[in-house]
C-alpha cells in the first residue's frame, strides 16, 4: 500500500506498532496491559444474547397473545450466540443467578475476516 492509498485519518504506524512478528513467522498480538484501555472503559456496547429465531407472517404475529408459545429454531440446552454490537463473540449457556437469568460464555468466537 502507498501512502496515496493510505486512507485519510488512519495512522497505519500505529496498528502495525501493535504487531510482531513471532518466531515461527506468524503475527502475534502484543500484550497490553489494562491501562493502556483505559480511554475505552465508558465506551457504551450493546450485548445480546440470542436465544433462538423464528419467522412468522404478519397475521401470525398479530394473533399472538400472552401465554402465546413461539417454536424457535433451537433445542433445550443448545447454546445461545452472545453479540456485541451485531457481530457475534461467544455462545454460551442460561444460567439462573438468585432470581435472574443471565448468560455464562462457554466458548468464544473466533472473528472471522
């Protein structure tokens, strides 16, 4: 890439400085520490956890009332995708903590490029 090809506002420096390269050749990711992060600490994300999905029609939908059940796409126990910001990170499982539900992360996604 030349500089001309360089997009405006981007330091290429600065993310290759995040690199090395590892004795066997590969790209390895360098260390930081916590601190380093902390200008991002009160970045706001959104987390979903994705239970299961199914389509309805319209008129399906408008005839759904409380105690309605919607069949979803997975099975009981199959693990549930976690997403931050629309790009799916782990799959984890439902979990009862006292009287909520909230989710253990049991694998973590590799991001696919």
């Amino acid at each position: 890439m030349t500089p001309a090809d360089e997009p405006s506002g981007i330091d290429l420096e600065s993310h290759v400085a995040d690199r090395r390269r590892g004795d066997d050749g590969e790209d390895q990711a360098i260390p930081r520490s916590a601190a380093e992060l902390e200008a991002v600490f009160d970045v706001p994300v959104r987390v979903s956890a994705i239970l299961g999905r199914t389509r309805l029609g319209v008129n399906d939908l408008l005839q759904l009332a409380p105690g309605s059940v919607l069949e979803l796409d997975r099975k009981v126990g199959e693990a549930i995708d976690i997403y931050v910001n629309d790009r799916l990170v782990a799959r984890g499982e439902v979990v009862l903590v006292e009287d909520k539900l909230g989710v253990t992360m049991t694998e973590i996604v590799k991001a696919e490029r």
